[in-house]
C-alpha cells in the first residue's frame, strides 16, 4: 500500500466533513417548500403587506431611479463590489411570479433563494430573519398584487472571492444564525415592538451597525455606527452621545424626526432623509413611539472616543480663511455665531453631526448640499447648496475647520486630502 | 411664606446674580434668529450655482433659471429627481422632494421677471456664426431638422406651458444639452422631439447653433409666449404640458 494513502484518505475525509459542516450550518432552522401555491389573500393581509414594504423600505432597494417600482435595477455599492437590486414584482420569467410564500420565507429568514443560491447579505437577512411568518406572508401577499413588470435582474459585480457561493457559505457559517425575534420578557410590549421594527425590518443597523456585507459578527441591533453604502455618508453610531444617540431626545422628537424629517433636535440629511422620505414618515404613531422608545434604551458606549484621533493644534493661518469664506458663504442663514435660524437653519455651534469624527457627513454637507425630505409634516423643506462647484478642496477644508473649533466647539482640522476623498 | 429681606446692599447683590444669570441664559441659548420664511430664502440653496434669484450669467455652464416657463422648469426638477435628465448636484437635491414643492419652485422661478446682462462679444469665426444663423431661423429640411424659431418662438423667448426660451444661455450649455440628448442621457416625456432633432445635428451644428443663439442679446421685457404656435413640426410629449 502506498504511503501517502492514508493521508490523502484523511485529508479527503476532513474535506468532505468541513463540507458538510458548512451546508448544515447553512441549512440551519430551514422549513421544507410545499408545492401549494399561494392561498388566497384577505385584502386586510395585503394592506398589511404593503405597511411593511414601507416599514422595511423595499422599494428603496428594489427600485431604479425613475424605474417601475419594485422592478429593481438600483446599484448599491458595497465595500466589496456593486451589487443590484432584483426584481421583486410577480412577473414569472424575472420576477418572483413564479415563487411561493415559502420561497419568499426562506429568502427573509434563512437567505436563501427560490434556486437555492445563498443570497447576498447586502439583502439584509440577518436583519429580516427577526421577522414572523404572518408578516413574511402579509408582505408576499403585497407584492403578489403589485403589477407584473418584465425587467431581468442584473448580475451583482462583486470582486473575488466575494462572488463565490463558497465565500457567501463561509460568511453565513460563521456569522449568520436564522432566528425569528425572540421578546425580552423583562421589557414592555411597546419596547419589544420596537425592537422588533428596528431590528428586523427597519435594518437601520444594515447602515448603522457597520459595513457588514462580508464583515465581522454583528447582531442585529447593534448600532455602533459604519459607513452607509451611498455616497460615503457615515451613519452615525446610534449608541454613542457625541454621535447620533437619542437616549437624551424626548420620545416625541424622535417620533418628529422620523416621522417629518426635522426635529428640535436633529434632522435627516443624504441616506437618512431618504429613509424618512420613502419608510418611517408613513409608520403609524404607535409603531414609531415603539422604535423612539426602543432606540432611548440602546446601551451606550464610548465610540466617538475610540474613533476620533487626538485633535491636534489647528493651524491659525486656516481658522481665519475659514472664518473669511464662512462669513461670505455661510453666515446669512447659519447665523454669525452659528446659532442657525429657527425653524430653517441648524445651529453648527454643538452640532454633532459637525464636530463627529469621522467628518464624512459635514464634508458631504458642504460638497453637495441638499434639502431635507419633503414629508407630510415638512412639505416645504428648507435646504443649503451644494459647495462642491463653488470651493476647492482647500477652502472647503478650511471652511469646516473652522466652524469645528469655534463657538465653543473643539473638534480638530479637516485636511483638503480628506474633502478630496468625498468628492 | 417666608419672604427674605435684603437690605441695600442685599438688593445691589441680588440684583448682580440675577444679572449674571440671565448674561448665562443668553449664553447657554443664543437668541433664536430667524430668517424671513419667503421661496426666496427657501430657495438660497440654488443661488450659488444658478446666481441669486436664479439669475446666472450668459458665461460659464450653468443656466439661468429665471423668468423660464413653470411648466418646463418643473419637468426637469422631474426629470433630475427620476432620472431622465442626469446632474449628480441637482438630482441629491430634488431627491426627495414631493411633486408638490417641485410645482411651487418651478413657479417661483418662472415669475422671476430679471433683466439679462448684455451677451458676451463671440470669439467664433463668423461661418460658424452664420451656420447657427441659418440652423436656428430656418433650419435644414433637407434633413428634416426644424428652425429652433419653429417651436421656441421666433423671438427664441420660448413659449407656455413649458417651452424655453433658447436665449441668455451658455454656449457651452447649450452644446452639453443637445450632447446629452444625442447620448440619451438626457431625456423628456415620449415622444421625445428635442432628443430626435438632436441626434439629426452633427457636432459641428450643435457648436455653430449654441454659439450663435449665445451671442444674441435678450430683447428688453422678454417673455415666453402665452401658448406655443401649434402645429408643432414634430410630434412632443413635453413642452406643450
């Protein structure tokens, strides 16, 4: 018998057991596919469907820019590539006509599609397997009624090895687990509804937990803040006081903020105000006071302070070009001691989303503007221009240094280098 | 109740605290500003690029705003926030604005009444200057390429709902629009005449004819036509609503 035999034998073995170690922990808490078709759905389960669509923002993802609605199409870049939405409408060639709410129910809970492929998390399942059958189905149901549009998915453009089913079968192994959310028994029914929104549906940690398309382990509710796919917003930590966290908000002005957004304390720009504008301003009262009331208990942690390097001495010589270009562009509506206007401008003096380290979300406030969402309680939104066209990188740079360390404010120099990078 | 007695001195002190306290509230909350709730103040944040009160000037790339008809002014806030019409800048801005607001802009901008600066002195040649000419006020039948007057008015001042007038613009601006129609990236309601006569120009034309309609001066008290002069030569699903 040769020698290398056994080893070989061994190492076969050991491969083959990996393998099936691996498709288990795929396979894991997986409910067999009936062939029914769909039962007929009550017109309540379908109104109920299309209320979560909005609650889970699908249409922001399965939707091109000027597209048919659902009809998918829209890019959205990862760290690892671009992937695309799909097409979720009933057509049956490329849609999901031809899927049963078991498909679909594997899709939300497991990732898993009709074909069997391993679905990538950019779809945020690990987000979507909190949610219970009942609402899986009412969701279905929904978008069994929507008009059946024919538009062929476009493959994702992901690099190597993300591409692969092997990586995407490794990743879940290691950090997926399906599990419909469980209540904490010790909290009140409201505090559950809203973690069960926040976490499931609303995926706000798909932004705010982190860049987690192939990253570490993060479960669903944690909210330490990572950079959103669009535009390279920084969705701020929802723990941490120096970021977005709103354990000191009144309920009712996160309810405000979700709802029209724009509150007293703080309004939504880029990624977030299109999150008001097509999800939370159509969630009813109750839903929203659940996740404002969820979202005050979230533990907080000190991730501004790991994150933000020692704030060196800024350059006086670019505090005062700053203070030049800031009274020439900025002063008229933001006030000559950065007080803002009321009801129109924010103040920047204790402005978090200004002196926040990382600086991304003030830098792409200067380069590209933009309005606040037009919402039923704010249809008329007040907005800043775009600086982008008007300042070079230099003077952006200098512009944001200086309203980071005046009026009380302490937060450290922006370099041109570090505009450049978000253009 | 216990009411405390100061003397003269007392008082002088309570006074000082009371005096502090307050210099401490007006420094813990500056006095709230405001700002005038006008569409102009709302819409500062179009003042950069397109000038103040939407008034840019005839050099550069970016258009005036200004005086154009409502109507064709809304459709391409429409066009940017659905994609029809591509400009990162303007399309983070429209985004997510209701078809509402959208209107309530278009208005405001078209009810600007601006005088236009004088247009800048062409450094064109004076062939290419006379081919815009030609293109402009009568165009080429033989390749069934309408006059801009034909549709725009003969005084180019454009005409309602929502035809623009060609007039007072960049030449560089006009050359990137009537690109973007040939390359599809910009694109209006079905069927879709500005994109149809585009792709009959040649890059020649497009130069000569934005050239040429950038050096002619705005005539005072310019106005769009109340209705445009219909039949129109082609067939346009914008511009007439």
């Amino acid at each position: 018998m040769k020698r290398w035999l056994p080893h070989a034998v061994l190492l076969a073995v050991c491969a083959l057991a990996v393998i099936a170690l691996l498709a288990a922990l795929n396979l894991r808490d997986e409910s067999p596919i009936g062939d029914a078709r769909p039962s007929a759905a009550s017109a309540e389960q379908v109104q109920r469907g299309a209320y979560l669509a909005r609650a889970g923002n699908c249409l922001a993802c399965h939707t091109i820019r000027g597209g048919a609605p659902y009809a998918g199409g829209r890019a959205i870049e990862t760290p690892f590539g671009t992937v695309h939405g799909s097409n979720i409408t009933p057509d049956a060639k490329t849609g999901i006509g031809s899927w049963s709410a078991d498909h679909f129910w594997r899709a939300m809970h497991n990732g898993r599609s009709k074909d069997g492929r391993l679905l990538v998390p950019a779809f945020p399942y690990p987000n979507f397997t909190l949610i219970t059958r009942e609402d899986s189905d009412a969701l279905f149901a929904y978008l069994r009624t929507l008009p059946a549009v024919e538009r062929p998915n476009r493959e994702h453009a992901l690099r190597f090895p993300y591409s692969t089913q092997a990586a995407l079968a490794v990743w879940r192994a290691l950090y997926f687990r399906p599990g419909v959310y469980e209540a904490d028994r010790a909290r009140s029914g409201e505090w559950n509804r809203g973690a069960y929104l926040v976490g499931g549906l609303g995926h706000c940690s798909a932004c705010h937990g982190g860049p987690t398309v192939f990253g570490p382990a993060r479960g669903s509710l944690e909210m330490s803040g990572g950079v959103s796919p669009i535009d390279k917003w920084y969705a701020p930590s929802l723990t941490s006081r120096a970021e977005a966290s709103v354990a000191d908000w009144e309920t009712g002005q996160i309810v405000e903020l979700l709802q029209t957004g724009v509150s007293a304390r703080g309004s939504a720009l880029g990624p977030m105000a299109e999150v008001v504008y097509r999800s939370t301003q159509f969630l009813s009262d109750a839903d929203l006071r659940a996740m404002a009331g969820f979202l005050k208990t979230l533990p907080p942690s000190s991730a501004a302070v790991q994150r933000s390097a020692p704030i060196g001495a800024v350059d006086p010589e670019i505090l005062e070009r700053g203070r030049t270009l800031y009274r020439k562009a900025c002063e008229d509506c933001h006030g000559p001691r950065g007080e803002g206007a009321r009801g129109a401008y924010p103040a920047l003096a204790g402005n978090r989303t200004v002196v926040m380290n990382p600086p991304s979300n003030v830098i792409r406030a200067v380069l590209s503007g933009g309005f606040l969402p037009a919402t039923r309680g704010n249809p008329r939104p007040w907005g800043m221009p775009p600086f982008g066209h008007v300042l070079d990188d230099a003077e952006v740079a200098a512009v944001i240094t200086f309203i980071r360390n005046e009026w009380g404010n302490s937060a450290g120099g922006v370099s041109s280098v570090e505009v450049q990078r978000m253009r | 109740m216990h009411i405390p007695h100061f003397g003269s001195g007392g008082r002088a002190a309570a006074f000082a605290v009371a005096l502090a306290c307050a210099a401490l509230a007006a420094a813990a909350q500056p006095a709230l500003r405001t700002v005038p709730d006008t569409m102009a103040q709302r819409m500062q944040a179009c003042t950069p690029c397109h000038g103040q009160q939407g008034r840019s000037s005839p050099v550069g790339y970016l258009p005036r705003i200004a005086g154009k008809p409502a109507g064709y002014l809304v459709n391409q806030l429409k066009n940017f926030r659905d994609g029809s019409r591509y400009s990162a800048a303007m399309s983070r801005l429209v985004e997510f604005m209701s078809d509402d607001y959208l209107r309530e802009i278009g208005d405001y901008f078209a009810a600007l009444d601006l005088p236009y600066p004088p247009p800048p002195v062409p450094t064109e040649r004076v062939g290419v200057l006379r081919r815009g000419e030609n293109l402009a006020t009568r165009g080429d039948p033989g390749r069934q390429v309408p006059a801009c007057t034909q549709c725009h008015g003969y005084a180019l001042t454009g005409a309602l709902p929502a035809l623009p007038g060609l007039l007072g613009l960049p030449a560089d601006y006009v050359i990137g629009q009537l690109g973007a129609w040939k390359t599809g990236s910009r694109r209006a309601a079905a069927p879709d005449c500005m994109g149809e006569i585009a792709r009959r120009l040649s890059a020649d034309d497009v130069r000569a004819v934005a050239v040429w309609l950038a050096s002619r001066p705005v005539p005072p008290g310019a106005r769009p036509a109340a209705q445009p002069d219909l039949p129109l030569p082609l067939e346009c699903g914008s511009g007439v609503r």
